[in-house]
C-alpha cells in the first residue's frame, strides 16, 4: 500500500525564486509525490496583487490543476512594509512577461508594469478567503501531516496564528526560507535576512507560537528554520536556466529563464556575481526530503528592537532562561553533489512539466 501524498502548503511571495519553487512543486504534485493543496501569496518584495498575479500566472504556465490560491497579508504586521522591486522586478517577475487570468481578460503585463488588455479563456483565479483562513483550513483537513512551507514574510502567517492559536499543534511541519544563522552574514542588514527583516515581528511571533506549543506538547514540532546560511549554496547560473531550456522548450521555462535573467543581475549589482541564489525552491525541496537535511537543535527568536541588530534571527542552543531548544536550523544537505545536486533534481521535475500535459506549451 504506497503511502498517499504528503499534504503541502506553499506561503510565498512570488518573486523569481518562489517561481521557481511553484514550478517545483507543481511537478511533484503531478508526479503524484504530494498533494499541492494551496498557495498562500503574501506582500513581499512586491505587492500583494502581483504576487497573487505572478502566482496564478506560474501556476497557469506550470499547468497545475485548479487549487486553492489566496491573497494573505498585504504587508508587515507591524510596521510600514518596504518593496523592494530593484530585486525582482517592477512587478516581481523580473522580466518575464506574464499573462493574469481574470477569467474573461487577462492582463498581460510587461516589465514596465504596463498593462495590456488580451481576452484569453485562461480562468484561473485566487479563492475568495483570506491567506489565514486557507493556512487554517489546510491544517485542520490535514491534521498533523500537512507540510507548510513558506517562501516569503511570515505576515499571513502570524494572522492566521491570530485567527487559530492551535495552529502550531496541526501543522504537521514548518519549513521556513528565512534568517540567518550560525554567523553568516545578512542580506538585508549585516544580521538580517530579508523575509524576517521586512516583517520582524511576523517572524517571532511565529518563533514564539511554535516554542510555547513545543514546550507545551513535545509532539509539537518545531519549525525547520532554513537560513542564508545554507541557501546561500544554491547557485542557479546561466548555463543551467540554458540547459533547462534545452532538455525543455515551454512557455514556463522561457519565462523561467527570463525571470532569473533579472535576478542575474541584480546579485551581480551586489557583487555577487552574475548567478542568482535561488533559496526557495532549494528550500521547498528540504521540505520534500527531510531526512537529506542536517539541522541542531535550537530555540530561535527574531530581535525587532535593535537599532543595529533588528530583524536577526537569534538562535540559542544552549536552552538560556530555561526554554528548550525548540527550533530545528538547516546546516548542510546531506545529498550526494550537495545544493547543486538539488538544483538539478528541481531542474528535472520542472522539466518533466513539458510532457505532463502542460500549458506551458513549446516556447
Ligand atoms: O532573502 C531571500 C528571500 O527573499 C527569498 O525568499 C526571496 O524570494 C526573497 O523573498
Ligand atoms: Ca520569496
């Protein structure tokens, strides 16, 4: 008796590397190896109606089945949220341009963020609930199995903790792309890494909500804390969106590679180099493989009041003032090939997209 697919839930901020990362699991979903059983979009590097857009759009292009997607928070909890379309793009799809079904019209958009009016028959759109209610819903029909992973700022969240205090005891595992840790740099601030540092306050309370069940219930378990410090390793270069064009001519992969085109540059204006590191969809495949994951033990909290430090994500393993270490933080992939070897594993579910019946017909 095979076992039936993991129950997944993706809480992203699309955004070129969650892209990626819906590509991913939208493969995985056909595959049969999970069950995608929504997409939360929250505010992040831009607004809430493009990463809504940007995810219906990749999801379209992907040729993922109808399934829920729903717009979360609109911005920081706490504070005033900063976009930073230098990062992704104007509107978050570097410069990909992506069609948006609003059922009887789409609006295709370009990178200039001019909006065309097409009539296409494309009919997918976001679920009328809240981002929160979806997280809740999806925990309470999965009990204790689902897999949540989230791709963006924890804004929605930390509203639906809000809305279902319980949530930590009925998620089955959290898989967070965020902070950094064992004293790798920022790449927001020196400490702190862009998800946690746009919402800090999001982030800790989901730190607390996750410790006090934790240490509440032992069954409870902590979030998987995937950090800079490892993510960092997953280097998508142009010779590997080249090959991924290659073994697949779609609609998606163009668009794909148009996308990490843009993120291309913006981490060579940073003086990374030209090569775009690709944290969510590495991310989302950790969620898929956790025994392929090294992680310590820790009890992790986010610092909102620093003038210096705000947005760090603190991690104590030595269980200070007597809370246990209830946080696990991702330290190395233990899979042959390492962060590269994960790339090419998406790299191959994505492209096995071209013969599953796909929208993303040849490009
Ligand atoms: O710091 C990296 C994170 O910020 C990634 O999730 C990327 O998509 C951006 O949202
Ligand atoms: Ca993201």
């Amino acid at each position: 008796m095979s076992r039936p697919p993991t129950p997944v839930l993706l809480d992203c901020d699309p955004g070129i590397d969650d892209a990626l990362a819906i590509a991913y699991l939208v493969a995985e979903h056909l595959a049969g190896r999970i069950e995608l059983v929504g997409v939360v979009c929250t505010a992040g590097n831009v607004g809430l109606d493009d990463t809504v857009a940007n995810a219906l759009a990749w999801l379209d292009l992907a040729g993922a089945p109808p399934l829920p997607v729903c717009a979360g928070a609109a911005g920081a909890i706490a504070v005033p949220h900063v976009f930073t379309p230098e990062t992704h793009g104007p509107r978050g799809a570097g410069y990909a341009v992506l069609e948006v079904g609003t059922g009887a019209e789409t609006a295709t958009k370009a990178t200039t963020g001019a909006p065309g009016m097409t009539t296409t028959t494309t009919t997918r759109r976001a679920d009328p609930r809240d981002g929160a209610e979806l997280w809740v819903d999806a925990a309470r029909a999965h009990s204790g199995e689902l897999v949540a992973i989230v791709t963006g700022p924890s804004s929605t969240l930390a509203s639906a903790l809000a809305a279902e205090p319980a949530l930590p005891g009925l998620v089955g595992d959290l898989v967070v792309m965020g902070g950094t840790f064992r004293g790798h740099p920022g790449n927001t601030t020196p400490v702190s890494e862009w998800n946690v540092d746009v919402d800090p306050e999001a982030a800790d309370a989901v730190c607390l909500a996750w410790e006090d069940a934790n240490n509440a219930h032992a069954r409870v378990r902590g979030p998987l804390w995937c950090g800079l410090n490892l993510t960092e390793r997953a280097v998508w270069t142009p010779e590997r969106s080249a090959r991924l064009v290659a073994a697949a001519d779609t609609s998606l992969t163009r668009a794909l590679a148009e996308a990490l085109r843009f993120y291309f540059e913006f981490h060579e204006s940073v003086g990374e180099g030209y090569l775009a590191q690709v944290h969510d969809p590495f991310v989302a495949w950790l969620a898929l493989h956790p025994d392929a994951v090294e992680s310590v033990p820790a009890r992790v909290r986010v610092e909102c009041r620093g003038e210096h430090t705000r947005g760090m994500t603190v991690e104590d393993r030595r269980g200070h003032r007597g809370r246990a270490p209830s946080a696990r933080i991702a330290t190395d992939v233990r899979t042959p090939g390492g962060p590269s070897a994960v790339l090419d594993d998406i790299c191959a579910a994505i492209a096995s997209l071209a013969g599953s019946g796909s929208t993303g017909g040849p490009g």
